[in-house]
C-alpha cells in the first residue's frame, strides 16, 4: 500500500491524519460533554473553598452548621448530576464514534476491489475494525472530557493559587513545563513502539486464524508443538514489546508524582516562612495545600491521557491508510443485456513481475460451450476472474459484446454473470439465503436453480429444509454438496453467461451429466465457460481451449485438437482408459 | 458429538456462580512463577502507599507542631525528612510500577498462551461448532482486557487500597470518634458496589460477546470476499456488519453507562464524608476535644481516604470488565478433548492395518452418515473409496485418522482400539490429504515441512535428496522459485491444483503406512495426476493407499473398491462394478 501512496503526486498525499479530526462531526455532543466535565469540575472546586471559608468563619467565631451543611451539599449533589450526565454523553459521543468509524470503514472497504482487500491482508482490516477502533473509542471516552478538564482544573487551580500568593505560586507552577517536557520526551520514543506492538497483534491475529483454518490438518498431522511454537514467537515478541512500553511509563509517572511532591515541600517550607512571618493565614496555607492537590491529580490524569492520544493516533494512522486508499469509481453506465459474446484481445496479467496470462486473445461467441483445459497454474482461473471484474488485466481489453468491459455498470453487469468458485465458499447463513445471494432472486428462479444443481433431494432430506443455517467450516455439507449450492448461488441469477471453474472435480460423473442435462434444458440461451479437467464431459463443445503457463496453446473443436495439439493427444491419453469404461457402462 | 459451541453452552450458569475470589485464585494459579513476582511487587507497592501517607502526616505535624507555632529551624528539618520519603517514594514508585506491569505483561503472555494451547488440543469438532472471528476475540481481545486491569489497574488498585486502609488507620488513630464519623459512608459504596457490579459484569459480559459477533462477521466477510464482489453483494457485506455493529453500539452503550456510574456515586459519598469531618471535626473544636491544626491534616487524609476511592470506583468497572472477560475465556479453558488416549485394552487378533467394527457415526445424533459398517483394509493394498457426494466417504476417512470417534462401534489400527493409541503414533502411521487442501504462510519449504520433525534440520540439498527418494522432486521445479516460493495462506497467489500438489509432498514425504487420499488430486490435471500415481506406485510394498474419488481413472489401479453410500460401505467386485453401482444406485442420502 506504499507503494500506493508513493506514486500520487505529493500536493495530492493526504496529509498526516490528526486524530482529533475524527472529533468534528461530532462537535455539539463534545461540547456538551466538556461543558458538563467543567462545571462538574468547576463546581469541585467550590469545596475547598468551602472549607477553608468554615474554618477561617469558626477562627473568627461567625461559624453556622446551617451555610455549611446547605453549601456543601448543594455542591456535592450538583457535581453528582453534573458528573452522570457528562458520564452518559461520554459513552454515547465515543460510541457514537466507534460505530460511525467502524461504518465508514467498512463501507470504503466494501466498495475495494477484490486485489486490494488482499494486498491490505484481512487480518490488519480486521485489527483495523476492531483493536485500532476500539483505541480511538478509548481516546473519546477516557481522554477527550479528561483532557478538557485537566486542563481546565490545571489552569483554574493556578489562578487560584496565583490570587492567594502569586509568589508561592509560580514557584510552585514551574513544575508544570518541567512535567510537560519529560512527557513530550517520552511519547515521541513511545509512537514507534505503539506502531509496532499494533502490527504485532495483526500477526497474533494472522497466527490464530491460519491455526483455526488449518485445524483439520494440524490434526492429523500432530502439529500442534509447532503452531503453538509459531504463536509463542510473535506473542513473545508482543511480551517484550509491551514490556517495552512498560518500562518509559514505570519511569515516567514516579517522575511526575516527585515533582509533585517537591512542589508540596516548596509549599511547606516557602509558604510555612510566610505563615511564620504573618504574610499569610492559616487558612490560606491549607488551601493553597488542597489546591496543590487539585492540581497534581490532574496533571498525572493528563499523562494518562497522552498514552491513549499517543495509541489513538498510531490506530488512526492505521485505518486512515485505508480510508484514504483510492477507490476505483464505477464509471460504466452501459446496462444492455448481455448477449454472452466475450472477447479477450492481447490481454496480459502479471502478479509483480510474476506474468501470469500472456497476450490472450480469444473470442467466445453467444450460446455456445466454451471449456478450458490444460495442467495446474496455467492461468484458467485468472482467465474467469478477469471476466468477472474481480481481477483487472495489466495491459488489453476485454469486450463482451464488443463493448469494453469497464464500460458497463456493475451492478447490471454482474448481475448477468454467473460464477462457480473453484474453492466452496459458504455463508454462516440459511440455505435459502446462500442460493438466493441476491435480493433480486425470485422463488421461482431459486426453485429453478436448486432443481438444475440437484439438490432437491438433499433439502428435501433436511428437517429444516431451505432454513438451515449451514456454514463454511460446518460439517453438515459434503465437498459436493457445497459444489452444487455454489452453482445454484450462480443459477438463481438466472444469468446470461455462466462460468464454472472446475464444477466437476468435486461432484461424481452421474450427478455431473444430470446437472449439465439440467442446465441446458432450464437455461437454453446460456453461454457456458467451462474449466475442466475432464475431456469426456466436453469433447462435444463448440470450442476447446488449451492452456498452458498463461499462455493459449491451441483452441477448436475436440476433433480439430486431436489432429493439432499434442498437448491435447496427451491429456486425451492420460484419460483414455477410463473413457473407455465409461462409454462401455453408458 | 461434544457440545463445543462457546455461545450456546448449557453450562452458562456455571461460570457466572463462581465467585470473585474463586476467580481470582484461578487467575493466580494461571500465573505461577509470577506469584513470587507479584508478591515483591506488592512488597514495594505497600512501600510506596506508606510513604505517601506518611508525607501528608509528616507536613501536618510540621504545621501543627512548627508553622503554628513559628519555629521555622522545626519547618526546615522536616522538609528534610520529607524529601528524603520523596526521594524513596520516587524509587519505589518506579520499582513497583516497573515489576507490576511486567507480572501484567507476562501474565497476559501466559494467559494467550494458555488459551491457544487450549485451542490446539481441542478435537476438529470445536472448530466446527466456533467462528474463528470469534476466538480470535477471545483470544487477542478479552484477554487484553485482562491485562489491562492487571498491567494499569491492579497497581493502583492497591495502592489504592493500601492507601485507603493507611489513610483509614491514621484517622482512627488520631481521633476515634471523627475517624469512625468519616468512614461511615464508605459503608454506603460498599453496599452499592455489592449491589450493582453483578449487573455490570453481565452487560460488559454481553458487550464481548457481541464484539465477538462482530470480528466472526469481519472475519467471513473478508475472507469469502471474491463472492461478495462477483456476486454483487458489496451491500449484503455493509448490511451484515452494520446489523453486528449496531447490536455492539448498543450493548456498549449500555455496558459503558453501567461501568460509569461508579464514579459519580463514590465522588458524591466522598463529599459526604468531608462534610461529617468538617461538621463534626468543628463540633469537636467547639467541644475543645481536637485542633485546628489536626483538623486541616485530618482533612488532607480524608481526601488520601476518599481519593484512592475514587480511583477504586473507576478501577472496579475495570475489575467488572477483566472478570467478564475471563468467563469468556475460561469458556474455553473448561472445554475437554473428548478424544483422549484410552489405556490400552486386550488387541483383537486382526491382522488387517485397519478394521471397521460395527462403527456407527452422526455428526447430529440421529443423523447417521455411517451405519454398523464393517470392514478390513490390509497392509500394502490401494482402495479405492467411491460414491455419491454427500455418501459418507470423508467421514470415513476422517475417523481412520480419528479426527472425530465414532458414535459407537470400534475402529482398530494394528489391531489395537485406535483410542488407545497416542496421537503421536498414529499421525506418524497415517497421512492423510485432506479434501481443502491447508497452506501457511510462509514458502514452500515451510508448508512441505509442516508439522514435520524429521526432516526440518535438512538443508535445501538434502531435502531434494529425501524427495527424489520417493520422486517427488520433479514437482518442486513446478514452482516458480522452488522451495523458496512464497506461500499465502489464503492461496489467492497459487491455484487451487498446486496447493493440492503442496499437500500431496507434504503428506507423501513422510513416508506414512496408510496414505489417505481424499479427492486429493480432484483439480490437478489428469497428466500430472498420471505423474502422482506413478510416485504412489512406487512407495514402499508395504504402504496402504485410500482412494477418495469420483474421477474413476484415479481409482483404476485399486485393488478393492469399496463403494461408500447412505450410510453403508460395501465391496464392489470390480471396476465396472463399481460404475455400475454409481450409475444404477438409487440415492438415498
């Protein structure tokens, strides 16, 4: 994603994200917030005025329980009112920001492309989601009312002291830069840890999912000692990391209460002179002692505050990099409907400098039978991709019906389109809303759809029915059954061309033949795109493809092959014997 | 089948009846060696909290016995002393914050630990039944909320204590009768404490849940996310996890308002008590039993009483958020592997390598996939297993590698029970290529190595050696940069034909006695599948292939078709009878 960044000219780089900025929308609930933390707080230091006026009265003589009882808790019980409604907006404005953020970047991620969420790698988005989310969340509720009112308490109780004896006092206030400095210090060596210990929960993220994906085979292959090997590495390094950390704030925060404390010895000795030389009374010094308190507390309070600033801000960084990634716009308006003729011309894919399809040039005409053959990695499944949009070519164009392929709108497009993964991918949802992965599905077309895959039987056995919840990782769906829910996922679409990647490994030779029987009758105008292992089932398609390391070998009909392409004859060969079975049985 | 779901237990309550020290006991054992740690720590926190207290008595007896009466020679002599304290408070601050928040940090390693170990011994059937967004919650995030409590807040939390205890024990001491006046209300706290936390514990409880919900929803979203967008259905991924966040908006709302009322309860009790110090402390002045010196220190160590209280309210709806955190992970920790080793019983007199007694198998009682099958399979034959989809055929194969027990019924390996057999034996005798082929990242060499102890210290050369051994090393120069070529667990960046070649080495090299393929070659190209049963041919005589497939001129060479369907394994003749079987059976399942 740099490398993205990178290559926008520099006017255009957004500028380093200010964590505060994510506070703006929400201007009137932070207002109120602050407003409630200060009068809470302003009315907080009522109280030792309070007091020290109930001494001084008594020393005088003039001293009533009646003032004093009504004052006081006239105070306490506003600063209690004061402190739950400030409490309450506080969880709604963080929260608030939470949820909106989260929505955001969900909806930004929702609108990537296929390759990006890839390249981003799922488990950072999913770090970005939650953890560096809920870090912001942090930054909301603890720090934005504390901050406010630390710094409010701080300057208040200043000018307080600065009123009773402003000597004393800015003797006592030097403590402030001096606290202030060794802070900035030791956030500036701290961001880079926190940017660390966050990509260090991506990892611990990445190693747990890859275990729980991976459960089956760690199973049967006894690895358990080396998966928690693996986790023990990174959730060490996350340890000594953390320990890190640990150690500037253990150094810091005895620090800031030493100053502190020094500051009540200036009080003591300094302001003890004063009483002692009748300069200044008694209940003066025990204020000016509450006061020192009042502004100790929120001085360590701001400490805290900026470990959650300093951690938010590296969070935000994170999930602004996502947010600020461009987006590719969908520009095309062409909604026509499909015929189902598709053209490659000169197309070249390449993964780094790994290329991937070579100069493809190949035309498909509308309702035919199209198959594509040839050994692993030969680039049949990018060949589909780039046919869907998930996968763009790094030089040529793709037409379907020799308009371009950019220049159509997706939604209308894709809908015509559909796509049988190689790889079952399931949703943790009710069958009926795995094959109807579309709100435009129709009974009739689901019905329609699930009849064609053959899957009736196997719903119809199912006590639930449609309504059960199956998942990908469950163990209620078979390989091909999975299959054959995917290929009604594609059918209910009722799509005009419909691309199967490797439909036949997973499902046996007679469900096979019925469902393509099925196919063509149910769905007559289709056009079909087919990778497949299995000569027999295609041999009397319009046109076969061979593949071969990205590039196309040879492309006709099965006769025309037998006679031309050697790599044909020999994939014909390796699947003679069995044909022969086959054919003899039929 | 174990009931391993985390979010539907019956056992629910039980987590819930344990108590706050019974928790905490718990947490202590999961810490061990910290224990020693923990307790200089606290050594030192007691330190500290003491010497915090004393400074606010040493600067009132300076005042009282000095400032009132103007001795300033008294004044200096006592700020001498007390920079001393702040001096040692400076030290044993950073002693105590230092050792804490590594017991913190190395407690949280524990417990991660811990909880992944837990994961790893689960059976298959645990993964089944939880959503991997919703353990990796558990495990990165209500751990973490353990830590926090442990690392920021259990520090103070005791000093906290501490302090209040000191501070409770000065005010008693210097007068009896205003010390039991100021403490009076904490009485207040403790009764609302007591009251309240058990609700909050169950909203932040519900609230992890529902973060849980949340990262499951990410989790499936991201990773199923080429049919999101082939399919069109950008909004069904911004509709699902607006439906998770909104449900985690409001459960932490209410979780959130529920940890902050603490606050404003105890602040408004601690005014309380400083007005009974100030009322009744006058009272007594007034009554001649007290001073006015002592007074304004006795109301510095109300706030050193009612401060840490403070603290402690804010603390306690962290202690409230570590506690729900842990249930959800002791959740995890309570769970038993259901597929222990069983001691050895009496070995049947079976010569086979495996038998089938009578096993019956469901994976939802009722539902039988398997029925009181029985069958042999002998030493350095090749099986072949066909059937329908949906016919049981993966379920088989998946209790000869036991990752599930049958239901009832035996399955014997070398004629022992195979439950009596430890799991390092037996996944050394079988292989077994599972239908989803399973990558690491990492590169190739890494994920041919998997979970493969044998070969691990060879270097590059001799790898290739042990590969040509068995003719594997004609594969690996199908791959780009050979052993280096980097590997992507999600395996976008590799077809699904070369991750399936990656899982046959993988499996091959380890040389097992029983090989069991199932559709392991399903989408590799039948010229090199040719090249893969030529290397299976020619593996020792004595090794015993399982056959798992639909294309038939994979199970040619077999010699015994097994045909596997509603529930039944039955042996087919021949070849032909086996097709016949495919073509004409009425499908039942």
């Amino acid at each position: 994603m740099n490398k993205k960044e990178d290559s926008l000219p520099s006017d255009k780089r957004p500028k380093k994200p200010n964590i505060f900025s994510v506070l703006s929308p929400y201007k009137p609930m932070i207002f109120l917030l602050i407003l409630f933390a200060l009068l809470s707080n302003g009315v907080n230091l009522i109280i030792p005025q309070i007091i020290s006026h109930a001494i001084d009265d008594f020393s005088l003589g003039e001293f009533s329980y009646r003032k004093l009882i009504i004052e006081f808790l006239a105070a306490s019980i506003v600063i209690f009112l004061f402190t739950i409604l400030q409490s309450i907006i506080q969880t709604y404005t963080s929260e608030k920001v939470a949820r909106d953020l989260r929505t955001q970047l969900s909806a930004k991620i929702s609108r990537q492309s296929f390759s990006f969420i890839q390249q981003a790698n799922p488990n950072k988005l999913l770090t970005n989601l939650t953890s560096d989310i809920d870090s912001i969340k942090m930054f909301v509720s603890m720090g934005v009312v504390s901050l406010a009112s630390s710094v409010f308490v701080v300057i208040a109780a200043s000018i307080l002291l600065i009123t009773i004896d402003w000597k004393l006092a800015l003797t006592i206030l030097t403590i402030i830069p001096i606290i202030s400095g060794a802070f900035a210090i030791v956030f500036r060596k701290l961001q880079p840890l926190f940017k660390r210990s966050r990509e260090v929960i991506d990892r611990l993220n990445k190693v747990i999912n890859e275990s729980i994906l991976g459960a089956a085979l760690i199973r049967v292959l006894n690895a358990h000692t080396m998966e928690y090997n693996k986790f023990l590495d990174v959730n060490t390094e996350a340890r000594n990391l953390g320990i890190s950390i640990l150690r500037f704030f253990a150094t810091l925060i005895p620090i800031v209460v030493f100053v502190g404390n020094m500051a009540s010895l200036i009080i003591l000795a300094l302001g003890g002179h004063y009483v002692i030389q009748g300069r200044m009374s008694l209940g003066d010094f025990a204020a000016f002692s509450s006061y020192l308190t009042l502004l100790i507390f929120p001085i360590m309070v701001i400490g805290f505050i900026s470990n959650f600033i300093a951690q938010a801000s590296v969070a935000y960084g994170r999930i602004s990099e996502v947010m600020n990634a461009p987006e590719t716009a969908d520009t095309g308006t062409i909604d026509n409907e499909l015929k189902g003729n598709m053209e490659f011309k000169n197309v070249n894919v390449q993964f780094g400098n790994k290329p991937v399809l070579k100069n493809i040039s190949l035309q498909i005409q509308a309702h035919t039978l199209t198959a594509i053959i040839g050994p692993t990695a030969a680039g049949k499944t990018q060949l589909l991709y780039l046919l869907t949009g998930l996968l763009k070519p790094t030089t040529g164009d793709i037409f379907f019906d020799d308009t371009e392929l950019s220049l159509f709108n997706k939604e209308r497009f894709q809908h015509q389109i559909g796509f049988v993964f190689q790889d079952s991918v399931i949703f943790n949802l009710s069958l009926r809303e795995n094959i109807a992965f579309n709100e435009t599905v129709t009974d009739e077309l689901m019905n329609k759809a699930i009849e064609t895959a053959e899957l009736q039987d196997f719903i119809g056995s199912l006590p639930d029915g449609l309504e059960t919840i199956v998942s990908e990782r469950g163990n209620s769906l078979s390989g091909g059954q999975k299959q054959r829910i995917m290929l009604a996922r594609a059918l209910a679409l009722n799509p005009k061309i419909l691309l199967l990647d490797d439909f036949t490994a997973r499902v046996d030779n007679q469900t096979e033949k019925k469902i393509l029987e099925n196919i063509r009758q149910n769905y007559p105008d289709l056009t079909l795109l087919s990778v497949t292992q299995k000569i027999a089932s295609v041999q009397h398609y319009n046109q076969i493809v061979v593949m071969e390391e990205g590039e196309i070998l040879a492309v006709g009909t099965h006769e025309y092959l037998l006679e031309n392409s050697t790599e044909y004859v020999q994939i014909f060969n390796s699947q003679r014997s069995t044909n022969e079975i086959e054919t003899t049985e039929d | 089948m174990a009931n391993y779901n985390l979010n539907i237990q019956k056992g629910q309550a039980a987590p819930a009846k344990s108590s706050v020290f019974n928790t905490i006991k718990r947490l202590l054992t999961l810490m061990g060696e910290e224990r020693k740690n923990l307790f200089v720590a606290l050594i030192f926190i007691f330190i500290n909290s003491g010497l915090n207290l004393l400074a606010p008595y040493l600067l009132g007896q300076a005042v009282d016995k000095y400032v009132v009466t103007h001795q300033y020679q008294g004044v200096i002599q006592y700020s001498l002393i007390l920079l001393g304290i702040f001096v040692a408070a400076l030290f044993s601050g950073y002693t105590q914050s230092q050792m804490m928040g590594r017991v913190g940090q190395r407690m949280l390693f524990n417990l991660r630990n811990t909880v992944f170990s837990k994961l790893q011994d689960l059976p298959i059937d645990f993964f089944n039944q939880n959503k991997a967004g919703d353990l990796i919650s558990r495990i990165n995030n209500d751990t973490d909320k353990i830590n926090q409590f442990f690392s920021q807040s259990l520090v103070q939390f005791m000093s906290s204590i501490f302090g209040m205890i000191g501070a409770a024990v000065f005010l008693l001491s210097i007068n009896l009768k205003l010390g039991l006046a100021t403490l009076a209300p904490a009485l207040l706290i403790w009764v609302f404490t007591k009251g309240f936390s058990p609700l909050v514990k169950k909203l932040n409880t519900a609230n992890m849940k529902s973060t849980g919900g949340l990262s499951a929803e990410i989790q499936e979203s991201l990773n199923n996310f080429k049919v999101i967008v082939a399919f069109n259905r950008r909004d069904y991924f911004r509709r699902k996890f607006d439906e998770a966040n909104t449900a985690n908006y409001r459960s932490a709302i209410r979780a959130g308002i529920a940890n902050n009322i603490f606050m404003p309860v105890y602040s408004l009790v601690a005014n309380i008590g400083q007005l009974v110090v100030l009322g009744f402390g006058i009272y007594l002045i007034a009554a001649g039993e007290f001073s006015i010196g002592l007074l304004i220190s006795f109301i510095a160590y109300v706030t050193q009483f009612y401060n840490p209280l403070r603290q402690i309210a804010a603390l306690w709806a962290n202690f409230q958020v570590a506690l729900a955190g842990w249930d959800r992970i002791s959740q995890i920790l309570v769970l038993e592997n259901n597929l222990q080793q069983q001691a050895a019983t009496q070995t049947e007199k079976k010569s086979a390598l495996i038998s089938f007694i009578d096993v019956t198998f469901a994976y939802v009682p009722g539902k039988n996939i398997l029925n009181k099958v029985s069958f042999d399979l002998e030493r350095g034959k090749t099986y072949a297993f066909v059937g329908p989809t949906g016919g049981g055929k993966t379920t088989t194969a998946s209790l000869i590698a036991r990752l599930y027990d049958p239901t009832s019924g035996t399955v014997l390996l070398n004629g022992a029970d195979i439950r009596t057999i430890s799991d390092s034996q037996r996944t050394a005798k079988i292989g077994f290529i599972l239908q989803e082929p399973v990558l690491f990242t990492g590169n190739l060499r890494d994920n041919i190595l998997y979970g493969n102890q044998c070969f691990s210290n060879l270097n590059d050369e001799e790898l290739m050696r042990e590969l040509n051994e068995v003719g594997l090393d004609g594969l690996i120069e199908r791959f780009e940069n050979g052993f280096d070529t980097p590997i992507n667990a999600s395996g976008d960046n590799i077809s699904l034909g070369q991750r399936q070649i990656i899982a046959f080495i993988r499996a091959v090299i380890r040389r097992p006695d029983l090989l069991i393929l199932d559709e392991a070659t399903a989408n590799i190209d039948t010229v090199t599948e040719q090249l893969l049963d030529d290397i299976l041919r020619k593996l020792p005589r004595s090794t015993t292939r399982i056959i798992i497939a639909h294309r038939l001129n994979t199970i040619e060479n077999a010699d015994e078709i097994f045909f596997v369907n509603s529930g039944t394994v039955t042996r087919a003749g021949s070849l032909s009878d086996a097709v016949s079987l495919l073509l004409n059976d009425k499908r039942e399942s």
